[in-house]
C-alpha cells in the first residue's frame, strides 16, 4: 500500500524526517522525503530559522497480517493511517492535543489520523468519492438584528 501526503514544520525548522503508520499508530516506517531544491533555502537539518515550506512525503508499507488474513478470505478490513514529522531539531510531532492544548486554541499539529476502508470486492478502478467542502463562510451564518 502507498500512503503520501505533505508535512510542514514551524518554528523556521525543516522537515527531516516524516513516519507512516497503517495500524494507528503501534508500527511506524520512514518515507522517502521530495523537496525542491533551490540552492538558497538551507538544508532542512540546519534548522537556522529559515526553513518554512512543505515537503512530499511517500512510502510504500506493508498491510499488518491480521488485514491481509481478513483480505485473503475476500472480507473487508478498516485501517487506521497516521503520519507523524520530525523537524530539524529532532520536534516530533505530538501523538495526540492533550499534550499541547494551550488557552489560545493553538492545538492542531498533532498526528494526523484516517480510518480507510479496504475492500477486495471493489474493482481496481475504484475511485473513492470525495467530500465535498462546505462553501467559504458556511460556519459563521449568523443573522445580525440591530
């Protein structure tokens, strides 16, 4: 199974080593990083301050043996993705935001997590469809009456 996606670091610290896990978590497996190479922006390991992009992320895993024992005999087995960064001066991304709630709300770079459903039955040009996002402002509809 390939899993991909994109990762970013703040603080001004490259992104050096991105994890991947398709059990929730208990099995973690190093990806191959893409970045583009400028000749300007310093090595992501430096970690200088001056680091602030996104970088690909890509790894081919294997399935854990009870999803491929549940595959084998034709049944549908449900996954749990999650990938976890690691920046320049080796910050992991925390498991979950229990452990860096703050009282200004800034609490959203913990693990990524998505359940995936794998289906045998499903034909190979299966395409999953997507969610659609809801229109800008969708959230904040309020009715003002003076």
């Amino acid at each position: 199974m390939v899993v991909s996606g994109v990762a970013y670091s703040g603080g001004g610290r490259g992104v050096v080593r991105v994890e991947v896990s398709v059990d929730g978590g208990e099995n973690f497996f190093a990806t191959d990083l893409k970045r583009h190479d400028d000749g300007e922006t310093p090595p992501a390991e430096f970690g200088v301050g001056r680091n602030w992009a996104w970088v690909q992320f890509s790894a081919e895993v294997e399935l854990p043996d009870n999803v491929k024992a549940k595959l084998a005999k034709g049944q549908a087995a449900e996954i749990e993705v999650c990938s976890k960064a690691i920046d320049g001066d080796f910050n992991s991304q925390p498991e979950n935001m229990r452990t860096t709630w703050n009282v200004l709300g800034i609490c959203v770079n913990h693990w990524p997590r998505h359940k995936v459903l794998v289906d045998p039955k499903l034909p190979v040009s299966h395409q999953a469809k997507r969610t659609e996002l809801p229109a800008p402002g969708a959230y904040w509809q309020y009715k003002f009456e003076p």
